[in-house]
C-alpha cells in the first residue's frame, strides 16, 4: 500500500488515483496540514490585553485554507514514458478545483484546488510535486441517508449515518453526532395518512410536511442533536457531515 490519494472532478464518480492511474509514490505518508485559524484580537485603551471577539456573531471559530504540497516518484516502469505521463497529470490535474481523497481517511474528501509544482526527469528517477489548497473542512463522502461502507470504518473516528427512511410509528427519537461546522439538513416525509409530521428539536415544535423540507432554524452541530419526530410513516434525515 502506498498511502496514496484520489483527485476527481467535481461530478466524477471515480476520479483518478495517483498510483494506479499515474504510477506515482509518495516520498512519505501524506497529509493536508490544519487551517489557518481567524482569530479578531480588539485592543482595549486604557486597559490590559485584549477583548477575544474571534466567535462573533456567530458563536463559533471559523478558519481559513489547508494546504500540501506531495513529492513523488514515477514508478521505475513508467519513467520512460515521462512526456506522456507529464501530460496526463497536467491535463487532469492542473489548476482545477477537485474533490481530494487520502487512502489513509477514505471516508472524507476535501475540496481545492490542485496544482503540479514541479516534473523533474533525469537518468535514474523522475519527481512530481503536487500542491493543493483546500477548503478548512473535510465532508464525509456518503450523505447521511446512504450505506456505509464497512472494510475502511474506523470505530474510534467515523459515524455510521444511516438516516434513510427511519420508521416512525407514533413517536421516535434520533441522536446525530454533528460536527464543528453548522449543517442544515433535509427532511423527507412519507406519510402513511398523507398528514405532516412533527418534529421537536431544542424545545421548539417544526412542521414536516409531506416530501422534501428543510427548516432554517433546524441545523445540526457539534456534539449530539436530539431529535423527536411525531407522526406515521417514514422520515429521512439528508446532508453530509463534515470534520477539522
């Protein structure tokens, strides 16, 4: 295994992987470093330090880009088709917005921008370095209403979603872990009688009506979100988490 990563298009299902599709190897394992964090220090006049308005007006920490930047290696075989490999890197890769998927985090994709900072060729190797700069978040790559996928769960790290169709029959309750990130989701009815749903989420009551709705006072956070729905049928609970 080479620790590898998965570069694909915004609507790609498959995209490209760097060993298999490039033949590249990576000098060492690779990682996508933290985000910047913003932070809004106001002096106080006359006074000591400093008024932390960093969390202002929103309540919660926000942060700034991700960056990387990968060394490779061609694999020996393919060195000598270097012109042709450079231009099949180039062209897929170059200065485009992607989704970017680590072998080592395979549940999480970032979004950026990726860019081939250098292509060296000489007699005995050949080297590509790959930049990119993403968004501070990484998403999950299922939506919350998908099937998991089990080989690659990590148990002390990922979720297991599974929000699609969850019967309801007079009365059920659903924990979310959320993230650092607001979401807010999408919630699809179906009735058995054709009559809304009720949904109770930190004391206030929320019409669901039949089909797709999304309330704007509804949002999933960090930690666990209680949610309690009234009614019969069956309700769904769509997005997509994310994490630092």
């Amino acid at each position: 295994m080479y620790h590898g990563v998965t570069f694909l298009d915004m609507e790609e299902e498959d995209g490209m992987k760097s060993y298999e599709d490039f033949h590249l190897i990576p000098r060492r394992r690779l990682y996508i470093g933290p985000p910047e964090a913003k932070t809004s220090l106001v002096d106080i006049p006359g006074g000591d330090g400093y008024m932390d308005v960093s969390e202002a007006p929103d309540g919660r920490a926000h942060y700034g880009a991700r960056t990387a930047s990968w060394e490779f290696e061609v694999e020996r075989e393919y060195r000598r088709l270097y012109p042709s490999l450079y231009s099949k890197i180039m062209n897929y890769l170059h200065n485009r917005n992607m989704r970017i998927i680590l072998d080592d985090d395979p549940h999480y994709f970032y979004v950026g921008r990726a860019a081939v900072n250098q292509f060296l060729s000489e007699e005995m190797a050949a080297t590509v370095v790959i930049d990119v700069t993403t968004q501070p978040f990484k998403y999950e790559t299922s939506m919350s209403t998908e099937d998991w996928l089990w080989d690659p769960f990590n148990f002390e790290t990922d979720y297991v979603r599974g929000y699609g169709r969850m019967r309801v029959d007079g009365e059920r309750t659903v924990d979310i872990p959320g993230g650092r990130k607001p979401v807010i989701p999408t919630f699809i009815v179906e009735s058995d009688d054709g009559e809304p749903m009720t949904l109770t989420y930190r004391g206030a009551a929320y019409r669901l009506d039949v089909g797709e709705t999304k309330r704007s006072g509804v949002f999933i956070t960090s930690g666990i979100n209680t949610m309690t729905f009234n009614g019969k049928g069956y309700v769904s609970i769509e997005f997509r988490g994310c994490s630092l």
